[in-house]
C-alpha cells in the first residue's frame, strides 16, 4: 500500500508593540485573534509570515520609531506580509501606505476585526517560497506588485473594546495588565489621542470580573488595571443599583468585593478622578497597592489653561497632600511636560517649584511634541527644543533626587513585595507594594507577596532579605 505524507503547515506571526499599556493590551487581544485562525506565533518578526507592528503617535519620536521599525523588518524579512496597525495607522494611514514593504495598515477603528482581515487578504504559504519568489524577482519591491490596503474609517462611531490581559514584560509574567477602558472625552491642546482612540468607552463589569476571576483561577497574584482615560471608567455604563452611572471607584470596589484576587494595582488617573471616595477606599485595603499616578503636565496655573486641562494647580495640590496624608508610604507620580508652546521661564519655575514641594516619589517627564491637528501645534512663540530639553533635564534630576531620599527613608523597614521570573545569579528581582525594585537576596520562585527587610538602597533598587 502506497502511504501519503502530510506535511503540517501553519503559518505564522509576530506582534511587535509600541507605547502605553493600552497599545500592549490591544497587542495581546490581536494575538488572540491570530490565534483562533490558526496561526502560531514566531518568537521573531525575522521568521515570521506576518507581521503587526501596533504603532503609537504620541509624539514625532514615536512615528519616527515605528517607520525605522517598517524598514529594518522589510530588509531583514522581505518575505513577509507587514501589517501596520494602531494610533499612527489611524492618523496617518496614506503616509504608512506609501512606506515600501507595507501591505496593509488597519487602524483602531478596524482593529478588532484585524486577525480577519489580515488573513483574508492573502493565502499564506510557507515563508520559504516566498523568500525565493522574490529573489527570483530580483530587486523589485514586492510593494509595487501588491499595493497596500488601507482600512480605517470614523474612529468616533467606533463602539468596539479590545481587551485581553498582557504581562508587564516577556520575562517577567507576574502582574497581567487588563485594559478596562479605552477612548478620551477630554480635549487637551496637546494631545491626538482623541482622534486616534475615540469617545470613552468602558469594559462591562461582569466581565472584568469575570477576566480577574480567570487571571485569579490560572494563579496570578497582582492584576493591573489601566485604561486610555481609567479615571472616566463607566461614565458610559448604566447601573442598575445606583443612581446615574458607574463611577471607577465602584469597579474599584466590586473587584474587592466579588474576587479573591490578592493585590489590584490601579495605573494612571486623572487629577479630579481621585475622588476623596477613592484615595479612602485605596487606604483603607491591604488588597490594594499603594501606588498612585496623577498626571500634573504643568504647576503653572496660565500653562495648563492653554492645556485645556480641567483643573488648577491648587486642585492638583490639595489631591496629592490628601494622597500623602491618608497613605505616607505611597508611591506617587506624575506627568510632566516641559516646552509647552509660550512656556515662559517664570511659568517653568512655576511647575520646577511644584514639583519641588509636592511628595512625588517619580516622574514621567516628556518634552513637548508638535502632534498635527492638535490646537497646540499651531500655537506661537513654539519653545525652542533646545530649552525644552533642558528643562527637561532639570526636573529629571530633581526628581531623581526626591525618588532617592523616598527610598532612603524605607532602609530598616520591613515592605511586602511580589517576585519576578527574574534571577541574575545571587538575586531574585521583586517589585514592592509601593512600586520600587527590589533585589531580593537568594532564588526565590516567581509570583510570590513575600516580607522584606530592606537593608540598603543600590543602583536604584533596594537590597533586602526574606524574613
């Protein structure tokens, strides 16, 4: 009997993100969608079939990035199909066409149909033919032969939320991150995202709880919960046994209430969504982590009304004392921008001296992009990036000093922490309730809340050891 051999063909992809942990969320659901087509996926994109690069365009730098990114996979994977996706697609889909090896760009308003449409557009066969296809074809761009589809539509009627958990990094897999809001209602000057992300819209309740559950059930300790705009979670979400709508800090609450996840971590929000409700119900329960980000921008009261932001700096002030107040161990951090259009130095001061005095344990300190579209970017009396850079500079050092004379004051005392898939021979890396590394003396397995005593600040880190 003649025997006929099958020969088990899958295609593959790689997904390669860019940005906030919103942008790496909408990675890992894309992932899945791959996943349910069948496909397996590379550990690099210079093996892969198809390739998503899920951009961000947040700033210049950040298109620059992605379109280094397009090029170096176009030269080192010729074969493969490149599919850009994301903030930058939806802003500039024309732009990312134009790029040589890109065949299609999908943009968030089409994202959550992704794995279909990359798929539907070509059949895939294995990446060796392809590869000998085109040297075949010599040095013509197999772009000219298969323009690139383009597919994004009205981002404002787009009522679909991308949600799967992803892991704070690939070594790591210990505190999952779930994207429970998407979308901006607010209208910074400076800001795009808006435009690229759309209204504010919220993951119903019964399934993040039911998406905690399962991160609980599979054996995680610590879960994240972030969003575009987190603070503004289920404003667009009726409830049934309050009056009005959702607040976050009912999520807040609910998670507590109907899970037995260990610890919650709550990411970036806004200054007037630290509801006095909130900060109590966050210093009240152990099961929370004493980690706050409250994005400031500016300390400059003229500034932030340029900004288009909704608060003063004295509202701004008086929620991070209450912060400090209730909780003394906290971490807190914040936002800042330097070189915003007109930034004079007297409004430089202005924030230099806010940061100066508030509690903060660190900052993201970022110098003002010109985003196109935006009202700030056709603003006069632009900073020269030259000083935005040096003002830059200037409250990172301040910061760096307040960040360090936090940590000092925590040496003797005893922290509770949860450790890391990260081992660098004599040291297990761990990350404490308040958001500061440690190095933990000796192997300890991964995903542990453990008690420390740290006994000496290094490098950045605390030393410490299990008691």
């Amino acid at each position: 009997m003649q025997r006929i051999r099958y020969d088990m063909y899958v295609p593959s992809f790689y997904v390669e993100n860019f940005g906030c942990r919103a942008t790496q969320a909408d990675g890992a659901a894309i992932e899945a969608q791959f996943r349910v087509q069948g496909m397996e996926r590379s550990v690099s994109p210079e093996d892969a079939e198809l390739v998503v690069l899920n951009t961000c365009t947040v700033t210049a730098s950040a298109d620059q990035d992605a379109r280094a990114a397009i090029r170096r996979i176009h030269r080192e994977n010729p074969g493969c199909k490149i599919v850009v996706t994301g903030c930058y697609a939806q802003r500039a889909p024309e732009e990312i066409a134009a790029l040589p090896g890109v065949t299609q760009v999908i943009g968030n308003s089409h994202k959550h149909r992704l794995g279909e449409l990359a798929v539907a557009s070509q059949s895939f066969v294995p990446l060796t033919q392809l590869r000998t296809g085109i040297r075949e074809l010599g040095t013509e761009n197999a772009s000219s032969f298969f323009p690139a589809e383009i597919y994004v539509s009205d981002i404002f009627a787009h009522t679909e939320l991308l949600a799967a958990p992803v892991f704070d990094a690939a070594n790591e897999r210990t505190r999952p991150n779930l994207k429970v809001q998407d979308g901006c209602d607010n209208r910074c000057s400076f800001c795009v995202i808006p435009s690229v992300r759309g209204q504010s819209r919220s993951l119903r309740l019964e399934q993040i709880l039911g998406e905690v559950d399962s991160l609980v059930d599979a054996g995680y300790r610590e879960v994240v919960i972030s969003g575009i705009n987190l603070g503004r979670w289920g404003r667009d979400l009726p409830s049934a046994n309050i009056p009005g709508n959702f607040r976050f800090e009912d999520l807040v609450r609910a998670i507590l209430e109907h899970t037995s996840l260990e610890k919650l971590r709550i990411s970036s929000v806004e200054p007037m969504d630290w509801s006095d409700d909130l900060i109590s119900l966050m210093a009240s329960s152990s099961r929370i982590a004493k980690h706050t980000h409250v994005p400031m921008q500016s300390g400059s009261d003229a500034v932030l009304r340029r900004m288009h932001r909704k608060y003063r700096p004295w509202h701004y002030r008086e929620k991070i004392e209450k912060i400090r107040t209730d909780m003394p161990d906290a971490a807190i951090g914040a936002d800042v921008m330097t070189g915003f259009p007109c930034e004079t130095d007297a409004e430089f001061e202005d924030t230099r001296r806010m940061v100066e005095d508030l509690p903060f344990t660190y900052l993201h300190v970022f110098t003002y992009s010109a985003r196109p579209g935006t009202p700030a970017a056709a603003m006069p009396n632009q900073v020269p990036v030259e000083k935005a850079r040096e003002r830059n500079r200037i409250l990172r050092e301040l910061a760096a000093e307040k960040k360090a004379a936090f940590m000092r004051s925590f040496v003797g005392r005893i922290l509770s922490a949860i450790t890391l898939n990260v081992f660098n021979g004599g040291r297990t890396e761990a990350l404490t309730d308040n958001y500061l590394k440690l190095q933990l003396q000796g192997q300890h397995s991964a995903n542990r809340w453990v008690n420390a005593h740290i006994e000496d600040v290094y490098d950045g880190a605390f030393v410490g050891s299990l008691l």
